[in-house]
C-alpha cells in the first residue's frame, strides 16, 4: 500500500494513494468520462461482436452520448436499425446511466 505525504500549512498528515487518487478523479470530471470510453473501447469486441467491430468504433463520450464511427454509409444505416439492440449490450456491460444515446458518424 504506498502513502503520500500531503505537505503545505493545513496539513502534514498522510493520505494512501488510492485516496488521493479517488479525490482526484471526483474532482476532475473529465477524467472519469475518459477512462469510462476507454474502457467501451477496450471492451468493444465484446459487446458487439466480430463483425459489427471491424466496421463500426466507439470515438467520444460525452453526457451520456456515445458517437460510433461507421466506415460506410450502408453500417451506419444498419446500425441504426440495431441502436436499442447496441444500448442494451452496452448498458450490459457498462453498467445502467454510463451511455444513455447513441449516435452514429
């Protein structure tokens, strides 16, 4: 377990490192949707299956809105026809609230 020491005049008292970090990811919004598209990105196979992820990728992240760029006009209209499908499985495996639109590029 590794320990910081929080220096300056309020304080001299020592705070774990998972702490500091948590405080810092509460402060720092931004972060948090970040690492949450990362995480979409690395678990894309998963969620949508082989096919579907050589065409089709998750690229931003923002109040709930995930955009996916398509390669082709005919995905992006097939995926369309999928997009509750696409919520559900993400949802899934994300967890309830994390992506609550989808839009396509």
């Amino acid at each position: 377990m590794s320990f910081l020491r929080h220096r300056g005049s309020r304080s001299n008292r020592i705070r774990r490192i998972d702490d500091v970090l948590a405080s810092l990811l509460r402060q720092k919004k931004g972060w948090r949707t970040g690492l949450t598209l990362a995480r979409i990105q690395q678990e894309w196979l998963s969620i949508v299956g082989k096919e579907i992820a050589a065409h089709a990728q998750p690229v931003h992240l923002a109040r709930g809105r995930l955009d996916i760029s398509c390669d082709h006009d005919v995905w992006r209209a097939e995926l369309q026809f999928l997009k509750p499908e696409l919520l559900a499985r993400i949802t899934e495996a994300m967890g309830e609230g994390v992506v609550k639109e989808i839009w396509l590029k």
